[in-house]
C-alpha cells in the first residue's frame, strides 16, 4: 500500500485517469498543473488531511475521496453522487458521513471546482441531516458565500443553489448574515450576467421570505437601489426574480414603512403590471399586494370596484362536517342570485370548516358542487380506513367504518388526538395547489374577494386569534406584531406599530398573509381532540373555533381597516345548524365539564346577540342571519353515521322552505349593484350620453369623494406671503365638513408648525389614497369632461364644487409659470409631512396659480 504519490507520476502529464484508492496516503503531494486531461481521480479508502489543488483540472468528471463517489456527464447537467457507508464503529457512528469529505472540501478551495459544486449542491439539497451540519460549520458557510464571486458561472449557479437551500432555515439564515453575505450579493447584483444575477436573486428571494429579522438587516439603500434597477433589468426572468424579492422583504413591516415612501418604486411597479411578460406583470402586482397599496393593486389588475351600495361581507361558521348545512343554503343563494358566490361578496371569512369553504369559493373558485367532493374526499382519507374489499360502499358507508374499530381510541391516548392529519394535509396540498403561488398573499393579483380564515395562537398566553388573510393591510396600520427570540426562540407580543397612544385591543387582529394556503385552512381547523395542533415550527394554532366560532365580529372590524370610509350595505352570515335548548341528560359528572368549556368555546350564539342589538342601530346595514335550529342536527363534527346525516339534510331543506322570504330578501339585496351597473350600461348605450357633461355624472356615487378619508387637517398661512393680505381658505371647506360629517383639523400660524404639526403623531390607522402622475387619486385633480371611454375611473373623476353646484371647469388651473421660491416654514412643513403615510394630499394655495408640492 502507497504511502506517498511516486515522483514519476508527476511527468505523466497526458493522464486521463489516476487511481490511487485503499492506500495510506495522508498528504498526497501532487501537482496537477500540467495534466489538463485528467478526467477520473480516485482517491476513495485513504485517510487523506488535505485534499491537492484539482481547480486546474477543467475536464475532471469523475472523482473519489473519503467516502463519496462522484460522477458527471461532460456538461456537468447529470451529478451522481453515492455515499458509502462500511465498517462504522460504535465510537465513528457519532460523526456524521458527510464529515470527512466536508473537512476535505471546505479546508482550501477545492469547492471551487465544479465538479464538486455540483456534487456539494445536490448533497445539501438531497437531505436535512446534512443542510444541519452544514449550516453549523461557520466555515462552510464561508467557502460557499465566497463561490458566489467565483468566474465560473456554473460554481456560481451552484452555490446559489445550496445557499438557497440552507436560507430556508431561519437560524441558518442569520448565521450567513453575520458571515457579511450581503457584500458578496451586492458585488453580483452589478453583474452584467444574466445568468449570475438570477442565481444570486434567487438566495436574496429566500432569505427575505424566511425571517423579519433577517429581511430588515438585508435591506438599506444601496440593495434598494439595485433591487430597482434590477427591476428594470432586459431579462425577463432577472425582473421577475427582483420583484419578488422587493415583495419578500416588504413581508417585514419596518421594511414596508420605508419601501411605501418611495415614489419611484411604487412607479416602476405600475408601469411593470403594464409589460408584456404575463410573470412579470404578476410579480410585479405581487409586489403592490405585498407594499399595502390595495387601490393600485386595484387598478393595476382592473379589479372590480365596491358597489355604491356599500360592501357586501360573507361569514361562514365553523362545525366540522356540519359544514355540508351551509354548502346547501349557499346554492340556495346563488339559485336566487343567479350569480357565484364570489361574484356576490367583496370579504368571505370563515372559521374551520367556514374558512375552508372561504378559501374554495373566495380563491380557488370552485363550485358548490366541487366543494361536497371535498367533503367526500374528506369522509374517505381522513376520517374512513380504507375497505379495499367493499369498493362500491358510498364515502358515507365507509365513513361510518372509522368508529367500527378501537383505533381511534388508541390514537387519542397516545397521541392526544382521535384522526391523523396527514392524509387531511395531503388533501389539503392537493385542493390550494396554485400554478401563480401557493401563498395567501399570492391569490391577490386575482380579481376575488378579500378572504380571511380565523385561527386561535396558542404559542402565546393567553391565546389569541390570528387571521390568515389573502390581502395586507395598508401602512398605517395599527398592528401587533410578534417578535421572537432568536436565541431561546420565545414569542413577545409586541406593541402597536403606529405609537402607544392606540392601545393594543384598537388595533388590527394578529394575522399573516405570508402562510401557504393549505396552512391556513389547516391551523383553523386543529380542533382539540379531532386533530393535532398545527405548527410551523415557531407558532402553534389550534381551531378557530376556540375564540370565534362565528367571525361575523371579525369581519366587521377587517372591513373598516381596509375601507375605512365605505359603509357596510349587506351581511349574510351562515352558521352549521345548532340544537334546541333542553335538560343535560344524567347525573352531574367531572366529565361534564369539559363538555360544558367545549360548548361555551362553540358557541356562535353570544356574537349572534350582540349583532342582533348593535345593527339594528345602524339601519342602512342589512343583516341577514341564516342558521337552522333542529333536533335532528346534533351530531359530531366528524359523525359518520348515514342515517344521521340525512336527517341533517332534511332539516336544512325544511329551514329554506320556512325561511324562504327571508333568503329572497338577501337574494335581491345581493342583487343591488347587478341592477345598478345593468341600468348604467344601458345608459351607456344611449345617444344622449355622448353628449352629456361631467357634470350630469353624480360625484362620489361609484368613486371616492373629497373627504373621503372622513380625516382632513388643513395648515393655512393667514398672512399671503405674495400680497401680505389676511385670507381665509378654510371657510368653504369647513361648510363642506359639517354638512358631511367629516372631521376638520385647522391650524392657522404656520409659523409654528414645527411645534404645532411636525411633533404630532396623527392616530390614524389608514393610509391615504395614493397619488402618482399616472393615476391621481384626488378628485380635486384637474379632469376634462368624462366621456363614455373614461367611465368607472377614479383618476377620471370631474372636479368636485364645495358649494354643490357642481359646476364643471372646462381648463386645467393656471400653473406658476417658474419654480417658486418655497418659505422656509413651508419648506420644513413639506419636508415632514412628505414621508407621512397618513398625509395623502397637500395642496400649497397662493393666489393666482396652484403649486402642488
């Protein structure tokens, strides 16, 4: 056996294959400069300390060292690599296999090679166990952060790859942070590359996406910077990726706060919905879904504007298999609509198996006949073992074989619940599976509802509900975020984002639009003692059940932060049947009391009660409540029994034919903005139309009016710095404000704005209609008259006249012919109150000419 490399080797320079395998060589002394045709090297069986310099060996596809063989095609696209484990001790099993080889590659440079670039990205992607070991060798990690600025696009390509990989594990991504991986990307961002730029992006994607902590220490100006240059890049696929990354980091809302606040950004993202590359129209609306900026999403996408009758909100109560009670009365509704559900609501929310069917009706639009399949799916693979000699059994009968064996009985006292949910998460996977993206957020470049699934935290005491939405609030909103320790891993409620003057119960409910769709549904629907908890490895949530059965309450609140000023005009709210109140049947037992904690959890009654006083407060809010109470529909929330859900059945259809004036009122209140639009499209049609003023149009009925934030502060300068005259602007504007009921904010010595203003912190939690040369959204915004081409346009809407004549102006105002010279306190009042999200529209008056700031 060799012990060293024999000195006539090294003359051999036309070698295409060394083997040197099962001998003692330690540290092999050879020199590869001069054999530019190896192709195979064996070293496999040595105990070997370092491993020689093989960079300059360029044809080198077939490699063996430690306990690993590689072997490439000659394009490097195929890469087999076989681990071989033989002879282990009791004392060698403690280290992992992969550590000889790793101390090998990762002592010098020798990962620079791409052959074993391509074998170190297919291991790492291959298995956890080793992205662990990995991810906790600090100097791995830094022979990989340093391929990143490597000549060789492949090497490039591949350690990309494997940091990809390694990112997705939060504790992992922090560690690169600390090893500076930030200066290496930034070196590649200003690559000219094509091919670089998309590896290097798609780490950048990953590790914004996993952690906030890691996404607020990625971004500052110079990544900003090439983030939107990148944006603008010629490569389609470069675009893309740059998009979703700026959309990644806007996930963390300190990023949001500062990402809002450039113009330029949110421009280049609106011309970007515009391309003719449909993925980058997509990132790009994404992008704007991610930021907050709901109007803009809006138009970019041509979504469907709320009706001038108000907003039209879905709740669906949770219950379990029950849930078949509400598929039936929603065919009802759309029997006498004639419409889809998701064509009738503008936010659908649900708890359980209500959000379930939220997520299938408002995202995935199905059918109410796709969604009975999935309760069939749902009786067959989660709740029935398999009768492989029985096949033509209905899903009901072999539903109803799940209790005809005491296995359920074992799983509940040995793992704390009665079903698996892996089957129930298979077909949950199989129903969200989406082509555009299977996040939340992702649903929202679609034209559907708003959609909300609630969920109890109970990784946090005392638990708390949390909201899966499929939209984001905008910046300004008063939100609770939750930070965790990266250290002991401990969750802590945080404080209010928008100051500790809003208190922590006014602010928006704890949520994410972040999660995966199937997650969602699946953390609202853990009932205790059915299913496990859900967890994503940081938080735990069980059913939403637990704090709102019925989220009618909820959506109430998530319709004011999202539409702060639209009123509300129609609720239908559905619950899964409930029982008659009667006797408790037997003897007071311990066991009783559990029941009763379960029922009063359940319970949709107390938010029912509370509704039923409160709107009747509110007239022009048309409540509808749909809920069958029946003897017959007392069964569990996974009953299997045949006989048992027929009954529910019939119970259901007896509540429709009783309840059926009650339906057709909904039905026709639904119907509302239909009639509307159809009457104005027939208007359309008119020849009389094309010759009608703006001024015919009623201001405000299908659009946003002045004041429509129902907020407006206006800083007024008595003293006219041209004429040095006592003005006063305000009192048109303070007729206006009483008459509609808006609240008026006046300050008179601008002088002292920098006490006055510029150190107040205005509660307010919406953020004010965007404002951009292309879509201007102030109706005070020069428009010329409104032809047939620009109706239903916000940035089209005519001029609105304080005093309610609603005269017309036929000519743009005049504009100051130069720049203007700004005072000194004006310009330190439009330098504050530029980057404010709650200021939406400063208007700088002098007389004769309008300068806008």
């Amino acid at each position: 056996m060799l012990v060293s490399v024999p000195v006539e080797l090294k003359q051999c320079i036309g070698l295409v294959e060394i083997s040197l395998e099962h001998n003692k060589l330690v540290r092999p002394l050879l020199d590869f400069r001069d054999m530019a045709e190896l192709q195979i090297l064996r070293l496999f069986g040595n105990p070997l300390e370092f491993l020689p310099e093989i960079l300059p060996l360029r044809k080198l596809r077939h490699l063996s060292l430690a306990n690993i063989r590689i072997v490439a095609d000659e394009n490097l696209k195929s890469v087999t690599v076989q681990i071989e484990m033989e002879n282990i001790s009791y004392f060698g099993a403690s280290r992992h296999k992969l550590s000889a080889f790793f101390s090998l590659i990762f002592r010098f440079s020798s990962c620079h090679h791409p052959l074993l670039a391509s074998a170190l990205a297919k291991i790492i992607m291959q298995n956890q166990g080793n992205r662990i070991v990995v991810g906790k060798d600090e100097n791995a990690l830094q022979q990989l952060i340093s391929m990143i600025n490597s000549d060789n696009r492949h090497v490039v390509k591949q350690a990309c790859s494997a940091l990809s990989t390694l990112a997705g594990d939060v504790s992992v991504a922090i560690q690169l942070m600390k090893c500076d991986i930030m200066q290496r990307i930034k070196n590649v961002m200003k690559s000219p590359a094509p091919e670089k730029l998309i590896s290097v992006l798609q780490v950048v994607v990953t590790l914004a996406f996993g952690s906030d902590t890691v996404a607020q220490r990625m971004l500052n100006k110079d990544v900003l910077r090439s983030l939107k240059l990148l944006c603008a890049h010629k490569n389609p696929e470069v675009q893309r990726l740059a998009l979703v990354a700026v959309g990644n980091l806007a996930f963390c809302l300190e990023n949001r706060h500062i990402l809002v606040t450039s113009e330029s950004l949110r421009e280049l993202l609106m011309r970007l919905n515009f391309t003719p590359e449909p993925l980058v129209n997509k990132a790009a609306a994404r992008a704007l879904a991610i930021l907050g900026e709901n109007e803009s999403l809006r138009r970019a996408i041509r979504g469907r504007q709320i009706p001038r009758q108000g907003l039209r909100i879905l709740s669906m109560d949770g219950g379990g298999m029950k849930g078949l009670a509400t598929v039936q009365i929603l065919k009802e509704i759309e029997k006498g609509t004639g419409k889809r559900i998701h064509e009738l609501f503008d936010l659908i929310c649900g708890t359980s198996t209500g959000g379930m069917l939220a997520v299938a009706l408002g995202i995935k639009l199905m059918t109410l006949e796709q969604c009975e399949e999935i309760y069939k799916k749902l009786g067959k693979l989660v709740f029935a073992e398999p009768m492989p000699n029985n096949e033509s059994a209905t899903w009901r009968e072999k539903f109803d074989q799940l209790y005809k064996s005491s296995s359920q009985s074992f799983r509940v006292v040995v793992h704390g619940s009665k079903h698996s949910a892996d089957q129930f998460e298979r077909l949950l996977r199989e129903m969200c599976a989406d082509e555009d993206g299977d996040l939340l957020i992702e649903s929202a470049v679609k034209n559907i509802p708003k959609v909300f699934i609630v969920s109890t935290l109970v990784s946090v005491a005392p638990a708390q509900p949390f909201l899966f939405r499929n939209y984001q609030y905008p910046v300004g909103t008063p939100e609770v975020p939750l930070a965790i320790s990266e250290s002991s891993g401990i969750t802590i409620l945080g404080s209010p984002t928008t100051g500790s003057q809003i208190g922590y119960k006014q602010s928006a409910f704890m949520g994410s639009c972040k999660h995966h769709v199937w997650q969602a549904i699946r953390a609202s629907s853990a009932a205790p003692y059915y299913l496990d908890d859900f967890s994503d490895d940081v938080y735990r949530w069980q059913d939403g059940a637990i704090v709102a059965n019925n989220p009618t309450v909820f959506s109430l609140r998530e319709a004011q932060l999202l539409w702060p000023d639209t009123k509300i005009d129609c609720i239908v709210s559905i619950g899964c049947c409930s029982l008659p109140i009667k006797a408790r049947k037997g003897g007071w037992r311990y066991l009783d009391t559990g029941q009763v904690l379960i029922e009063s959890a359940c319970s949709v009654d107390r938010a029912e009660e509370a509704l039923s006083i409160l709107l009747p407060m509110l007239p022009e809010i048309q409540y509808f409540r749909f809920n069958p109470v029946d003897e017959r529909c007392d069964m569990e929330l996974d009953e299997t029994d045949p006989t048992v859900w027929l009954k529910l059945e019939a119970a259901v259809d007896d509540y429709i034919q009783n309840n059926s004036d009650s339906l057709k009122n909904a039905c026709e209140r639904l119907l509302l903005p239909f009639i509307h639009d159809e009457k104005w499209a027939d208007s359309l049609k008119s020849p009389h139309f094309t010759k009608a003023k703006a001024t015919n149009l009623v201001p405000g009925e299908s659009s946003p009016s002045l004041g429509w934030r129902r907020d407006i502060l206006l800083v007024e300068a008595l003293n006219s710095p041209d004429s040095g005259r006592i003005v006063h602007h305000a009192r048109a504007l303070e007729s206006f404000c009483s008459r509609n009921g808006i609240r008026l904010s006046l300050l008179h010595d601008i002088s002292g704005i920098s006490k006055a203003v510029l150190e107040k912190k205005f509660p307010t939690s919406f953020t004010s209609p965007l404002i951009t040369e292309s879509y201007p959204s102030s109706p005070l915004v020069f428009s010329p008259d409104v032809g047939s081409q620009r109706l239903g346009r916000i940035d089209m809407v005519p001029p609105l006249s304080l005093d309610g004549s609603g005269k017309t102006v036929t000519s743009p105002p005049e504009l100051c012919p130069e720049p203007r010279q700004l005072s000194l306190p004006v310009q330190s009042l439009h330098e504050k109150l530029q980057n404010l999200p709650q200021v939406g529209i400063i208007h700088m008056l002098a007389e004769g000419c309008v300068c806008r700031g």
